[in-house]
C-alpha cells in the first residue's frame, strides 16, 4: 500500500496554497496544536471548507459526501421501522 501524500503537500499540487503558506501554517501548528487545516481557514490561505474538505477526501481516496447525499437515505430507512 502506497503512502499517502500529506495535505500540505497535496494542497500545493493542486495551487490552493503556496509553500510560504504551509510553512507559516507549519510553524504556527508547532505553537498551537490545532490541526493544520483548521490553521490554513484562519489564516484565509484556503478559501473556503469545501477546498480542504475535496483534497481530504482526495488524500484518503474516499468519496466526498454531502449531508443531503444521505438525509433520504437515513430517512427512508426510518420508514422502514
């Protein structure tokens, strides 16, 4: 199983941030602990959730699956009982 690429890294490939911006985002995540996504949406290096959310999903090779996907789904299986 190949090793999955980091999401710094993955982000950069994508052009969604540049590498001064990890690095500030790096250093800072070495003072606050807070995961480096939620880092990058403070410092508004990444526009918006949906950005970090599609190259996570990329990273763990798993669909991205919105609530609404799922809502008739979990309500049609409410029925059932």
């Amino acid at each position: 199983m190949r090793k999955s690429m980091e999401i710094g890294e993955l982000l950069i490939q994508e052009n969604l941030i540049t590498r001064d911006q990890l690095e500030t985002a790096l250093a800072e995540q070495k003072q606050t602990k807070e995961p480096l996504g939620r880092i990058l949406l403070r410092l508004r290096f990444l526009e918006n959730e949906l950005q970090l959310k599609l190259v996570l999903s990329r990273q763990l090779n798993m669909p991205l699956v919105f609530e609404d996907q799922l809502k008739p789904k979990m309500d049609q299986r409410l029925k059932e009982f």
